[in-house]
C-alpha cells in the first residue's frame, strides 16, 4: 500500500531543503471506465467505473491525480443522485469532497483518527469506507445515517451532529494516545462555519496541552446553513475574497517549501512564511495570537495540491491548522448559487444535466405559519425582534429579515449568546422571539437559566424542530426542550396544536410580562384548526376540550401537535363502541388544575407528548398532583405516552411517531387495553 512520505532531504549546498510529497502516479486506462480491480462495472454503478471499484479507502491509493479528481465527480454524481431521493445535507457535501479523498489518500484512518465537525459533511466519507452500497438508502430504514456513527464504522469516532466538538475531542484524543503511548495521527476537519463557535475558542485555548501531531483543518465555505456571521467569520471572508487562484497556488508551494521537518522548528518555519507570504498575514495573526501554527489559505478542491500539503503536514510533531477555502454546493449549479437552500433539502427533481433543479414545497410546515403570524405581529407591534443563530431560512424567518431587517439579528452559530443579546434587549423594553431548534437550544441551557429565568424577562423562545425529526436521527431529535426547561421558575411552556393555535400562541407570548417557550415539529400543517376549539383565546395555565361525550370511559390529554392523532384515535375509539374524552392541554408550566383533578376521577387518563416520556409532559402533570395539598388520590389509571428513554434512530417522521407509540393506532391500543 503506498503511503505519502515527505521527509526525505537532500543536500549539498548546505541548507536542508524538502522535497514535496509524490504525487499519484498515472495509470492510464482506468479514465476509459475500466475499474481497476472490480471487473464490469454493475447497472447500478454505470458511469461511475472508478466509484465501482473502490470499496475502501486503501483502494485510493493507487489512483493518479486525474483519476481521484474524476472519482470525486462520481462521488458527486452519486451524493446528488441519491440526496434528491432522499433527501438531506447536499451543499456542505458538494463541497467536501477533495478534501476528504486527500485526507484518506495520505492518512490511514483504520489506525488513525478523523473527528468530523457538525458531522453532516461526511457523505463523501462514508462512501469511501465501505458504505457506498448502502449510501443510496441515505437516512431511510436500514440505510446510513446522515451523521458520523461508530456502530456503522471504524471509520467514524463519535456521533456528532453540533458545531463545535471537533477540535476538543480531538486535543482529549491526542493526550489520551500520548498516555498510552500510541503515535496514531489525529485530524480534526472544521467546517459550516464551526469554528466561529464558542466551544471551538475554548479548545483552541487549550491546543497548548497537545505536544504532539495534531492537524486541524479548517474548511472555509464562508458558510453555515446560512452566510457566516459575526466578526471572525468577516475576518476569514476578507481573506477569502483577496485571494486569486494564483495566490492559493503560491501559499500551497510556500507551505510546502518552508513546512517544518527534522531539524527546523514550527516558529521557524512560520517566520520564513511570513516573510514569503505577506498575504496570509493577517490570517496568521488570528490564530497565532492564540499561539497556533497557522499554514493557508489554500484552495480545498486541488486534490493534488492537497494531497503533498497533508503529506508533510502530517510530519509535524505539533498541534497545527491548514486554512482551506471551498465552494459550498460545487458541481451543481442550484446548489452553488443557493447554498442556504440546498443545506439540508428534502426531496427534489433535477433537470437536464444537473444544471437546474427546484425543492419541492407545495405544503404548509409549522415552520411557515410561524414566519407567517411572526412577520403579521411584528407589522403592529415595533417591540418584536427576531433572532436566530444562523438558521434564518430553517426557521421560518426569510420574510421577517425581508420585511425588517433592522430587526432580524444572525448570531451565527452561537446560541447562548443569542439568548444573552435577547436578555439584554428584553431588559431595555423590546420582545425579542429566539428562533433556535430544540436540539440546538440544548446548547444554551445555563443562559436561559442565569439571564432569563432568574431575571423574568420578557423573551419568547421559538423552539422549532421539537419531537422527533425524521431522517437526521439522534442528534437532532428535539426530546428534552420540556423537561430542561419546565424545571426553570417563571417560564411559561407552550405548545399549539395547529396554525390558528400558532397565532394565538405568539400573541398570548407577546402579551405577557414573562418568558415564554413556543414548541413545534418538523411537520406539515394538515389543516388551519384541528378542532373548533384550537380558535379560544389563550389563558395562562389553561387547556381547551376538543371532545366530550357524557359517556366517556376515559380521557386522553394531548399537548402540541399531537392533537390531531389524539383526536383521530377518539374517533377510532368511538367506532368501536368506546367513547373518551379529548383535552388540549396547550401549557407544560404552568400545568391546568383541571388536568390533576381528573386523575381523582376514577377513569383512566392518557397523556400524549412528542417529547422524552420521562421529565416532559405527563411527568409535569403527575407532579402538580403529588404536590396539591391535601395529598393525591387517584383511583384510575394514569398512562404516559412519549417516547422511550432511548435514542431513536432515523426514519422518516411518521414512522418514529409509530415506533414511539404516539401516533393514532397506538393511542387506540393503548387506551382499549386500559379500558379492558
């Protein structure tokens, strides 16, 4: 197996000088479609020759540089194809893929260890590692996940799917083989803008501790799942924008001339960079000021350029960051033009030879209604901000910063610090609505805490993406939004049903002197109103009755979205000779008396939740009725329905709903079998 090497020397005029890493060698006639090991090229990989023939990474290493830059097309060629059936991350992974080819070419990642950032760049990845047969099941039931996974992979180090985690679990990695006496390379690849994260500053606040190789790699598309923003990310776009190809192409042969090898220590080599290269200074600075080896920027997609830089990198005994700029989406045009859009997709149709191509969207989300009555209020009331941490599109906002753009505020991918710049302005009299999904909101735990809860602000939080998410699994499942936050003093939680409860909500959320929290799935609006009664106004602490019937045997108690399953099982029940009773119960805190007071009714009680069953909904009313204080008799049954205490992988929506049991079906088994 070759592997790059690129600390050999020569010498004779007295100064060691290196020589750069071999590139590929030629091998003529695989271009033609002939693969190299496979034989015939299967229907399924047709136009794809070389992609057919390599089933790991080790078989990379034999490819030239022609033949890797047209594996990467067919890798291209295959994450479109398969992303426009399936859906998910398309853009991010257009633009990794060099990258990713380079990074196996010269590492051995059996041995040594990749810890991806963000995670959804991986789809090159996987398909190199074994995965490429089931790559075409993306994100579907016994396919692929769309995230990094160590029980589908050696390949993969940890479940990752936030901003932030790369480069300190990398430095804990790097010190834990040092311990151990372990030499294996360690490559922590950035990228969507995570480096502009708090939890990035703080690890590379620490880089100092690792005293061996280490290489970050910092994949600049000046992009997360919307334009980057905030200073540093304007920092590293001014320097992206001053440089031509021709500059890359001079950083690239500067690096590899002055990179550090036996004999030359790292500050030697960047003060010979910096003398070389006055371009890359002000980039230097940003990163040395931390004390932090800096080489770049480069261009991302020069596989070949690419392949020599990492070759000698890899020969520093020395935590260092290799700077890469990339294009977001490169190699489909509707993807290049519109990043934000084709970030995370569903399904699409494309046309003609990928050179146009459209999402379909012919049906109203929670996420619409949302941006809808958001803008329609803030049109009366100029208290209203809206702030988002570089999800303006993914929450609803485009027409809010069209409309008001004096009044949207991009943080970047920052949550907490969203959630302090909403504080403040809460404080000074505005109503800022944060827009963060669930997931995401986890990240900013102690600031809702410390700067709203504890002070009473005004804040509404817009929490969408709450429940399970479909296709993009674990960690992005928004199950615990009501447990962490329902155990907070003075916020107020929650959850309408359809689009007029959406409205009501956001209005009752303005009108009120304290923290509010508004949650919401990934889902279609099937329609306005569930039921008449979603249209009463809201009431602090209130439920509504959707359904009622004298001979009720039982109550089922829904909360947010689940209404319409709860509703669609009573009317199942009722079919089958058992009539119950439907309560919307609109509030996880404060939690409506009259919920308790039906637990003393005798007749059993069945909560239903898109939430964790454990700390959310149905856990807030059985607390409020272990405290009432004359003490809690109930002689009927209590049942919680949410979802089990366990991670749900990826499936679309509907089919987690089924697993978890809260879907229609389920509700009407599980409320026959208390009634028989």
């Amino acid at each position: 197996m070759q592997r790059v090497n690129s600390g050999k020397q020569t010498r004779g005029t007295g100064k060691v000088k290196p020589v750069p890493a071999p590139s590929p060698p030629e091998r003529p006639g695989i271009e033609q479609g002939v693969p190299d090991k496979v034989g015939a090229v299967r229907d399924e990989w047709a136009g794809m020759a070389l992609l057919a023939g390599v089933n790991g990474p080790g078989d990379l290493k034999a490819l030239s540089t022609a033949q890797l830059k047209q594996l990467a097309d067919e890798i291209r060629r295959l994450i479109l194809e398969t992303v426009s059936e399936t859906g998910g991350h398309l853009a991010s992974n257009l633009g990794v893929v060099e990258l990713t080819l380079a990074l196996h070419y010269v590492f051995d990642f059996g041995q040594d260890k990749l810890l991806w950032d963000v995670g959804h760049q991986c789809y090159a990845h996987k398909i190199i590692t074994g995965r490429k047969e089931q790559f075409r099941n993306l994100r579907h039931t016994g396919g692929i996940s769309g995230f990094p996974n160590p029980e589908e992979s050696q390949y993969d180090q940890f479940v990752v799917g936030h901003a932030g985690t790369s480069i300190g679990t990398a430095i804990g990695m790097a010190l834990g083989r040092a311990k151990q006496g372990k030499r294996e390379k360690i490559v922590a690849l950035v990228g969507d803008a995570s480096i502009v994260n708090g939890t990035s500053f703080e690890a590379l606040n620490n880089l100092g501790l690792v005293k061996r190789q280490l290489l970050i790699v910092l994949n600049d598309n000046s992009m997360a799942i919307d334009p980057t923003q905030g200073a540093v990310a304007k920092y590293l776009s001014k320097i992206r924008l001053s440089q031509t190809y021709e500059d890359l192409r001079r950083t690239t042969n500067d690096i590899l001339l002055h990179v550090p090898f036996v004999g030359k220590t790292v500050e030697e080599a960047i003060e010979k960079i910096k003398k070389s290269i006055r371009m890359v200074l002000p980039a230097s600075q940003l990163f040395e000021s931390l004390n932090i080896p800096y080489f770049g920027p480069v261009d991302g997609h020069d596989i070949g350029s690419l392949i020599q830089l990492f070759g000698a990198l890899k020969q520093v005994e020395h935590p260092v960051i290799l700077h890469c700029h990339t294009k977001k989406g490169m190699g489909f045009k509707p993807a290049d033009s519109l990043p934000s859009k084709y970030h995370s997709t569903g399904p699409f149709k494309i046309n003609g030879e990928t050179t146009e191509g459209h999402v379909e969207s012919d049906r109203k989300s929670f996420t619409d209604v949302f941006g809808e009555e958001l803008t329609n209020l803030a049109e009366k009331d100029k208290r209203i901000i809206a702030i988002t941490s570089a999800m303006c599109d993914g929450t609803g906002l485009m027409e809010f910063r069209k409309r008001f753009s004096d009044r949207f505020y991009d943080v970047g991918i920052a949550e907490s610090a969203a959630v302090e710049i909403a504080a403040g302005m809460a404080k000074s009299g505005l109503r800022p609505v944060v827009c963060i999904y669930s997931t995401f909101l986890q990240r900013s735990f102690d600031q809702i805490f410390q700067e709203v809860s504890l002070q009473n602000l005004p804040v509404i939080f817009c929490i969408d993406r709450a429940g399970v998410v479909g296709a993009d699994g674990p960690t992005h499942h928004g199950l615990m939004d009501i447990g962490f936050l329902r155990m907070m003093p003075n916020l107020v939680l929650v959850a309408p049903a359809d689009a007029v409860e959406m409205k009501g909500a956001l209005e009752f959320a303005i009108s009120v002197e304290r923290p509010v929290c508004i949650r919401y799935p990934k889902d279609i609006i099937t329609g306005i109103r569930v039921t008449e009664a979603t249209a009463e106004p809201f009431e602090l602490g209130k439920c509504v009755t959707t359904r009622s019937s004298q001979n009720a045997r039982a109550t089922i108690v829904s909360y947010g979205s689940v209404l319409a399953e709860a509703m669609t099982a009573a009317k199942k029940l009722a079919e089958e000779g058992f009539e119950v009773d439907v309560i919307n119960g609109r509030f996880a805190a404060p939690v409506d008396g009259k919920i308790v007071q039906l637990l003393e009714s005798g007749k059993p009680v069945i909560t239903v939740e898109d939430h964790g069953n454990s700390c959310g909904f149905g856990s807030a009313i059985l607390e409020a009725a272990g405290q009432r204080t004359r003490g809690f008799e109930s002689s009927g049954k209590v049942r919680i329905l949410g979802v089990p205490r366990r991670f749900i992988r990826h499936n679309s929506r509907v089919s987690q709903l089924m697993e978890t049991g809260i879907n229609a079906d389920k509700i009407t088994e599980a409320v026959k079998q208390m009634l028989t």
